[in-house]
C-alpha cells in the first residue's frame, strides 16, 4: 500500500468514480493516492502535482472553491520553490489557470 502503482491504482478509481459525477467519492480515493504519493515520490515529484491538480478541480466541480484553491496554492508553492522544473505541462497547467483559480 506504499507503492507508487498502488497510488495510481487509487488514482485510476478516482478517476471512475469522477468519471460518473460521484466527486466525493472520487476524493477519498484521490486524498489516498496523493499521500502515497508524498510519502513516496516526495512533493517535488510531478505526479504529486497531477495529485493536487487533480483534487483542486474535483474540488472546484463539487463548488468548494476555498479547498480548490488550497490545493491550487500547494502546487503554486512547490513550483516557487523550484519544483516541477522539468514537467512543462504541470507549469503551462498553472499559467493557463491561473484566471480559473484566480476567481476561487
């Protein structure tokens, strides 16, 4: 249960659950998938970031934009801190975001 598969397995779940409007459902299994993942892979690695990009819209879907924007921020920090250098899709996300995120 602390294997990198394992969290995308608990992603790939969230994911069918989203999939079918099931947004609280798809959380708990997104929450599990992320703490894997920052145990496992560390908050520099980018599929943590897809992790709380992902729970920050599913947040934003179920219309609970304060926790959106938590997770939205999270992922802010750790690309000042220099994170995700290497992943321009996670940084182009955020760019093109930014206006959606900006109005939580």
């Amino acid at each position: 249960e602390s294997h990198p598969d394992y969290a995308n397995t608990l992603n790939n779940i969230g994911s069918a659950y989203s999939d079918k409007g099931e947004y609280v459902k798809a959380l708990e299994y997104y929450h599990k998938c992320e703490r894997i993942q920052a145990t496992v892979l560390g908050e520099s690695h980018p599929n943590y970031a897809y992790s709380l990009i992902t729970i920050a819209l599913t947040y934003r879907k179920l219309s609970d934009f304060h926790q959106a924007h938590i997770y939205f921020k999270k992922v802010s920090s750790n690309i000042q801190l220099g994170y995700y250098r290497e992943s321009p899709d996670i940084l182009n996300f955020m760019m093109n975001s930014k206006n959606l995120f900006d109005l939580v």
